[in-house]
C-alpha cells in the first residue's frame, strides 16, 4: 500500500519524559503506540534527536534568546545522558538509527533528506513529541521536500492539549493532499507482510 517508507521518531528522550522543565506528562501515554512502531520496524526506524547547545552564548540569533530563557536545558547544566533516547527505544539502535539536530525541524543541515533520498524513501511515518513543535517542523518539512507524511495520531504528543488538537485539525484539514493522519494500529495493519 505504501511506496519506500520510513518511520521518523521525534524527540522520544529522557529530557521530554523525566523531571525537567521541558517534561512532556503526555509522552508516557504514547510511548507503548510509538514502541509497538519501532519494535515492529526497528530498521525503518530514525529517531530525531534535540540537542541543546553547551551555553546559550554558542546559541545564533534567537536560539541564543531561548537558551537565555532556558538556560537549564543546556550542556553545561543537564546531564548529558538525558539527551539520550528513553531506554525502550534506545535499545533498537541499531539497526534504528540516530539523526541529531539543534533547531525543531530536523531538515535544516540537509543530511536526513540526502539519507531518505538515497534510500529511495518517498513515505514517511512520524510519531513523537511535541506535535505542536518538532513534530509539526518535521511534517511540514516532509511536505516541503516531497515526501507523503503520515502522522500517527496515537504515538504523537504535546504539553498543551489545545495546541496538540490545533495542529493535528491543520496538518489533517489543509494538506490533505500531502499528507494524512492515522491510528497506529491501522498503519501497522497496512503494512504487516
């Protein structure tokens, strides 16, 4: 049913899941959908990992004004370990792999697209956090670049239910054509061999 997919897993951890400021409550809820995904496709799997800088002064333009703000979540205050995926997920790499980022769209330096591309990838599966942040980045880059977008309504997660609604009713209602929203289950059931 699908051509050449991939499955891109946004910003699954621990510095989303435990006691920070960034802490997302609804990533626990979805985190056994976004596991049944890559348990089932670990080598379709690429996990999207966000990277602070070490001090916000490393920070260009108004990166430097948010690490200003949140100064906490840089290298030189957060333990590097919870940069790392949460535990489940980190164990499937490999054969998942790894793309690190420093903005919320994981399209900026160009190396996933040239990756998918030369893999041939033409669909790609997204789940994670935040749906109304790098989640939506990561669509709508998707989109930008030619790929069909399929979001997974019940392995994506936000802090803010109204703004987690907002952005699935406007990936869901004005890209229809680029992209569509699923359960997992029904995905998963499309592409079982």
């Amino acid at each position: 049913m699908y051509s050449e997919w991939r499955h891109i897993c946004v910003d699954m951890q621990r510095m989303f899941a435990e006691d920070t400021p960034w802490k997302v409550a609804w990533m626990e809820r979805v985190s056994p959908e976004v596991l049944e995904v890559v348990g089932r496709h670990p080598e379709r799997t690429i996990f999207s990992r966000f990277l602070p800088p070490a001090r916000a002064t490393d920070a260009m333009g108004m990166w430097r004004n948010y690490y200003e703000k949140w100064w906490m979540m840089t290298a030189e205050h957060l333990p590097g370990e919870m940069y790392g995926l949460l535990p489940e997920l980190a164990a499937f790499t490999p054969p998942a792999i790894l793309f690190d980022k420093r903005t919320y769209s994981p399209w900026i330096d160009g190396r996933l697209h040239a990756y998918l591309k030369g893999h041939d990838v033409e669909t790609l599966v997204i789940t994670g956090g935040e749906t109304d942040v790098c989640v939506l980045a990561t669509a709508l880059g998707a989109i930008d670049l030619g790929y069909r977008a399929i979001i997974l309504t019940d392995a994506v997660c936000s802090g803010t239910d109204e703004t987690h609604d907002a952005s699935l009713k406007l990936l869901e209602s004005r890209f229809t054509a680029q992209m569509e929203v699923m359960l997992t289950e029904a995905f998963l059931s499309s592409v079982a061999c």
